[in-house]
C-alpha cells in the first residue's frame, strides 16, 4: 500500500499577482477578511484589488476521494467558472485541472497536484 502523499493536493493559482493557494483538506472556504482569518482557508485579502469584489466568505472547495468541487456560498458578486458561466448558490461544480475560476474581480487557475 503505498504512503499518502505529503503536502497540498490541489492549488489555486492567481496568474496575475504571481500567489498560489494551497488546497490540502477535504473542504476550504475562499473568502476575503481584512481583520482576522477565522473561518477562511484561503484568503485573498492578499491579492489586493484583484479581491476587491470577493465576499468574506465568497465559495468553497470541496474534495471527494480524487476530485475536487466548487460551490458559491451565496456571494454578492457570484462565482463563475471561465467558459461555462455563473454557479448557481449551492450548486457543485467539479473542477478540471486548469479550470479558470472567477471570484469577483480575482481570477484563480485551479492545479491538481
């Protein structure tokens, strides 16, 4: 049986500000929080006004044996995967290596591996 791999699993990758966030549990919340990081895996905060329209508590993503899902969490300014269109509040997307997901202004390239 060989060992589990180490480290994060998945990225999200902010091309443009040159960042990447790493995805390593079964579930992370992307959001935006200036003060404190509570309840936030991921926060783009960091992207500066690329993040201006990210809600405090904007999406999240979901990991079930090897793939991995994405669902808006009843954002202002929703989320859209580039090429496919707007989610729906609640609705489960499964993410292909090197989906473009846009929050807001903040456009992040999901990564396997």
């Amino acid at each position: 049986m060989p060992a589990p791999a180490s480290g994060p699993i998945a990225h999200l990758i902010a091309k443009a500000e040159r960042m990447s966030f790493e995805i390593d549990g079964p579930r992370a919340v992307i959001g935006r929080l200036t003060d404190s990081n509570d309840g936030l895996d991921i926060n783009l905060v960091t992207m500066g006004t690329s993040s201006d329209r990210v809600s405090r508590r904007h999406a999240e993503i979901v990991r079930r044996g090897p793939d991995f899902f994405i669902r808006d969490l009843g954002s202002l300014n929703g989320t859209y995967i580039v090429g496919r269109g707007k989610l729906g509040r609640d609705q489960l997307y499964q993410l292909k290596d090197r989906d473009q997901v846009m929050l807001g202004n903040a456009i992040l390239q999901f990564k396997k591996g």
